[in-house]
C-alpha cells in the first residue's frame, strides 16, 4: 500500500518535471529563431544605413557581413568578435584579422555543430561570398582544407589577401575542448559591387 501512495505522489512530480524540460527545450529553439530574425533585421538595416547596428540593445555583437556558399545554400549573418556570445548566434569574425577584401588574413569562427556545421561539406574550388556592409561583395574559392592543433596560432604563413573559416575538429565529435581545429582556406576573386 505504501509503495502505491508513493507512486501516486511521484506521478505529478514527474509530469511537472516533464513540462518543465520540455518548456526550456522550446523556450531555446524560440530564443535562436528571435536571435536569427533579429540579426538579420540588423543586418538589413546595416546595409540601408552604411553604420553598424545591434541586434538588441543589450547585445555586444553586431552584424558585419553575410555569408555565402551557393552550392550548399548556406547564408548566414557573421558577426563582430568570435567570444562566446558571438558564437552563440552565428559565426564570428575575428577581432583585428583583416576585413574581407582587405590584406592580410580574414578570421571567421564557428562552432562545428551549428552554424559551420557546413563546412565538412566544403570541396576545393568551392566559392564562398562575403557581402560587406556596404553592399559589396568579395568571392573566395577554396584552395586548401588543414587540421593543426587548437593552440597552434592560425595562419602565420599566409599572406596577401586569405580567408579562412576555422571550426572544432573532428567533425562529430561532442568533445568539449576539442584538440584540434579544421581551417577551410580560400583565396579571393575580384570584388563585385551589387
């Protein structure tokens, strides 16, 4: 009898606790299609007014340029500075890496199991295409793909005008701290304006 009574009590505990899990899953995959409709709201109004702005007003990112692989149909917003909350919500340029289009290296991160999960699908020659904020537009192909360690310093070697989107490797793996990352390396086309 008492292990029916205990049962009865722990049902409704059980219940809560299921709803509970389930509102938090939902409440986050709600807080990602917020983030990425804000973002990209931004992204437009960056475009339309030459001069960044934020998503929300609390947010210490903000869009820099959208993302392009026609082949994958892959689009996405990057933004400023490749922390944790940039990452967050899209891949992250690299805070003094060079702009697209510019000399030097242009750093873009992303985290292997949402935004760049992609980039295991990425073959040599593809192109890739940085929309600038304002409005132009630079095409990279890819020339080489590279695993080093993740201490190693990224791209001391390269140089003229690089691209590189780096992510955790290997790919699939739920390692937290991976020991490796993947650099996806192109080399820019002529810039077009739109």
């Amino acid at each position: 009898m008492l292990s029916v009574i205990s049962a009865t009590r722990l049902f409704p505990v059980l219940i809560l606790v299921g709803v509970l899990l389930t509102l938090n899953g939902g409440y986050i995959h709600a807080k990602a299609l917020l983030g990425q409709y804000l973002i990209k709201q931004a992204w437009r109004e960056t475009l339309a007014t030459g001069s960044p702005n934020r998503p929300w007003f609390w947010m210490d990112t903000w869009p820099v340029n959208r993302l392009l692989v026609k082949r994958l149909g892959v689009e996405q917003i990057v933004l400023a500075g490749d922390g944790g909350q940039s990452l967050a919500f899209g891949p992250g340029h690299r805070t003094g890496s060079a702009l697209p289009g510019e000399p030097g290296v242009t750093l873009i991160s992303g985290h292997r199991d949402t935004h760049f999960g992609f980039v295991e699908q990425l073959r040599l020659g593809d192109r890739l295409t940085l929309e600038r904020p304002d409005g132009s537009r630079v095409n990279y192909r890819f020339r080489a793909f590279r695993v080093v360690n993740a201490d190693a310093e990224i791209a001391p070697d390269e140089s003229g005008q690089t691209l590189i989107l780096a992510t955790c490797w290997p790919f699939g793996s739920d390692a937290l701290e991976p020991a490796y990352r993947y650099l996806a390396i192109a080399e820019p086309e002529p810039v077009l304006r739109s």
